[in-house]
C-alpha cells in the first residue's frame, strides 16, 4: 500500500511540475485533446496502462 501511495504522489508531483513550468504549452496541449477521436484516446490509455502494468509486474518480481 506504500508503494501505491509513494507512486501517486510521484504522479502529482511530475504533473504539477510540468503545469508550473510550462502553463501555456500545457493549455495548448489539452485544447489539441478535443481534436482527438475518444476512440483514439481509449486506445492511447489502454497501451499505456499496458505498458505500465508490465513495468510495475517487472519491477516487483
């Protein structure tokens, strides 16, 4: 349960920092996400959620 809390906040950290960095490149890259067909980001998420599955089975093993 650590290790999940540990990776959240390590989430919230990359992302905030990326928004206090970079706030107009990331405004302008969440308006280019409505250009995107839902299928298209399903598909997206699901590769990356894959892949990091794959990194996490790996890791802990």
């Amino acid at each position: 349960m650590k290790e999940l809390i540990i990776a959240f906040g390590l989430f919230l950290f990359v992302e905030g920092i990326l928004y206090a960095l970079f706030p107009s490149k990331m405004r302008n890259m969440l308006k280019k996400l409505e250009l995107i067909k839902d299928s298209q980001l399903r598909t997206g998420g699901l590769v990356f959620a894959l892949i990091g599955f794959v990194i996490i089975y790996y890791a802990k093993n």
